[in-house]
C-alpha cells in the first residue's frame, strides 16, 4: 500500500509527519512510503535522507494513488475532496473548528483518523499526539518568557549584591504545564502552579513546584482533561488566583478543553495588577487564550495600574512548530505508532473493534463516527 507524507503548506506549520526513522519503521510494516519533496526541509530532515531510507520522493503526491496520506495540520477541503474512496488518513484535525474538512472527508468516503481523538489510556500513549506536542510547547513557553524577562531567572549571590530568583506561575498543569514548570525549575526559577484536577497537587511537587491550593472544585472528564467550571466557580476562581498573579514575575498559563474555547483564567485588572517588566506566555491564545485582551501571534504591551511601566503579553502561536525537529520526531512517532496498530502483512485494515482505533477515528464510509462532531455538524444545518 502506498503511504503519502504531505509537505505542509499552512502559513506556520515546520513540522513533518514522517522522518528518517518513521520511514524505516513504516516500511518494515510492509508499507510503500512516498515523501513529497520538500516535505521535511522546515524541520531539518532532507529529501537526501528519506531516500537513504528507502522512501520514493516525488514533486508533487498523486493524493488519489495514495492509500494512506499522513500529514501535521489538518486537510483542506480541496486536498480531502482530491483522495480516493476508502483511503486512510493520519494527522491532527481540529474537528470543532474545521467542519468544512470533515464534511469534505465524509462525503468522500475517506477512513480519516485525529490524533487529537486518541483515547487517555496507557496503551495509547505512545500515539498520544497531544501529549508530545504539549511537552515541545511548554518547554518554548518558558524560553519565550526568558528572552523577554528584563532579569535572570537564578539566584545569584555575588560581591556586588545578591539578585532573587525570579518568581514563575504556572496555571495548568497538563504536559505542557507540567514541562514549563521543569524548565523554569532548571533555569532557577521559584516556581509554583494550581490547576483544577485533582491529580495536579502530586504532579507539580514531583517537578519541583509549590502547589497552590485554592478553594475551587476539582474538575476532570472520564478521560483526564479538564472540564469548565461553572460561570460562578471560574469567577471564584480569577478571585483566588488574583494575589497570586500579582507576585508573579513570570506567569504562564496552559488551560485548555479539547474541543472547546480555553477558559478565561486571567483577566485585564489582574494583568495590569502585575509588577512592571513581568512576562505572560498564553499557550492558549490560538484558541481565544486564558488571558484577556491575548492576540494570537503577537506580543502586546499591557500598561501596569501603577502607571510605572508594563506587562508583556505573549500570544504564542504554532508553539510547537518554533522547535520543528524534536517536534517531529515525537509526532511521526505517534503517527507510525499509529499506522502500526492497524496494519497487517503490509496491508492498513482498520479494527474498529480496537477502542484506540475506534477512538481516533473521525470519519469512516461517509459518516462521521466522532459522535461530539456529528452533533456540531448536524446543529450546522
């Protein structure tokens, strides 16, 4: 069978869905493997190399040769509308917010699979595309914070004085959250973090964080996200957190429902409450952001209600597309990983009887099996 991997084309995106290595493992499935030319150039994997593994590059792929077409950002509708009947695809989806491409792919009766939709269960981590991805984005949201924080981050005792640490607040404690507190720990932040699922207390301590309890319900779905709170919970909640992100030095905030807007966490006073020179990274911005008054893609100076200087907020956008060779190396795993589930004797033959399979699966002869978008699509109408 003939596997695609597409170069991508939205405005932004460096990452591949195959690599060297993935190619290597695909074929060993059994599985013919067509690299696109140019499809791996923004993430510093050349054609060169594909080939050395065995791949076949081509200018341009035959979307409607192709049985299987692997690929980072979800599909057009052109390119869905452009494949053969029956075949497979493998990527992210964003199912909530491009139902044009669901539609497409329904119509043309392509086996599409999101690996936003893979169960939480341990035998899926290793196709858990959320999961590596948040890891690349919470590591740059601190690097992000650094460059722009006019102070070190570390203590340091020294002849001509003493400079503090710099204070890092971490809202979520998903992956990302969980990452971002590691790599401000290791730069020497004094760092703490609060999210609302229950778990999250044992999690931030294990990576050197002070947890901060706040008098808010726990709130987590069947498969450990985070659920939304009530309008007057959430209220309660920007309340309890409003002293906390005025001593913060360095806030990052990484809360999001998959499917749904992110959570307002912080509001516009509470910004403007910050000390003059913090920094705020909102991993969320691209789906309205946990910060008010975020732009996704941009930096926005905020003034402080002392009027003595600013606070800088950071829309961060294509996070994990910023480290683009590390980034694909964790997503084309996830992806053959994948693939790998649901081939035998070189032949890609989904078991929807397999919860993993069953799970990651959007659309399948002409329907859309993911029941949440089913429901968004026929509300459409």
């Amino acid at each position: 069978m003939h596997v695609g991997i597409v170069r991508e084309r939205r405005p932004g995106e460096r990452r591949v869905s195959a690599t060297p290595e993935t190619v290597k493992q695909l074929q060993s499935l059994g599985l013919d493997v067509i690299v696109e030319a140019g499809a791996g150039s923004e993430a510093g994997y050349a054609d060169a190399a594909y080939g050395e593994a065995g791949a076949r590059i081509t200018p341009t792929l035959a979307l409607a040769e192709l049985d299987v077409l692997c690929h980072v950002a979800p599909l057009t509708p052109e390119t869905a509308s452009q494949l053969k009947r029956g075949a497979v695809t493998v990527g992210l989806a964003s199912p909530a917010s491009e139902r044009d491409t669901v539609r497409a792919l329904a119509d043309a009766e392509v086996t599409a699979f999101a690996l936003e939709l893979v169960p939480r269960i341990s035998r899926a981590q290793s196709m858990d595309a959320l999961s590596s991805q948040a890891l690349v984005a919470g590591y740059r949201a601190v690097l992000e914070a650094a460059t722009r924080f006019p102070r070190f981050f570390p203590l340091y005792m020294t002849a001509a004085g003493t400079i503090p640490p710099a204070k890092v607040l971490v809202l979520g404690a998903g992956v990302a959250g969980l990452q971002a507190i590691g790599t401000a720990k290791r730069l020497g932040a004094r760092v703490s973090a609060n999210d609302i699922r229950p778990s999250s207390a044992d999690e931030v301590t294990s990576m050197g964080g002070t947890f901060i309890n706040l008098d808010v319900e726990t709130a987590q779905d069947t498969s450990g996200y985070a659920k939304s709170l009530s309008d007057d919970r959430a209220e309660r909640q920007r309340q309890l957190l409003a002293p906390h992100v005025a001593a913060a030095d360095i806030l990052i905030t990484t809360a999001a429902i998959p499917g749904r807007p992110a959570p307002l966490l912080v509001t516009a006073d509470m910004v403007a409450g910050m000390r003059a020179g913090s920094v705020i990274v909102d991993l969320a911005a691209e789906t309205g952001g946990n910060v008010e008054g975020v732009i996704a893609g941009r930096d926005v100076a905020v003034p402080t209600a002392a009027g003595d200087g600013h606070v800088t907020l950071v829309g961060l956008k294509d996070a994990a597309s910023a480290i683009p060779f590390d980034a694909s190396r964790l997503f084309a795993k996830n992806v053959a990983n994948l693939l790998a589930l649901m081939t035998e004797q070189g032949v890609v033959a989904p078991d929807f009887d397999d919860e993993v399979i069953a799970g990651a699966c959007l659309t399948h002869d002409g329907a859309v099996r993911h029941a949440p978008t089913a429901e968004l699509l026929q509300g459409a109408k």
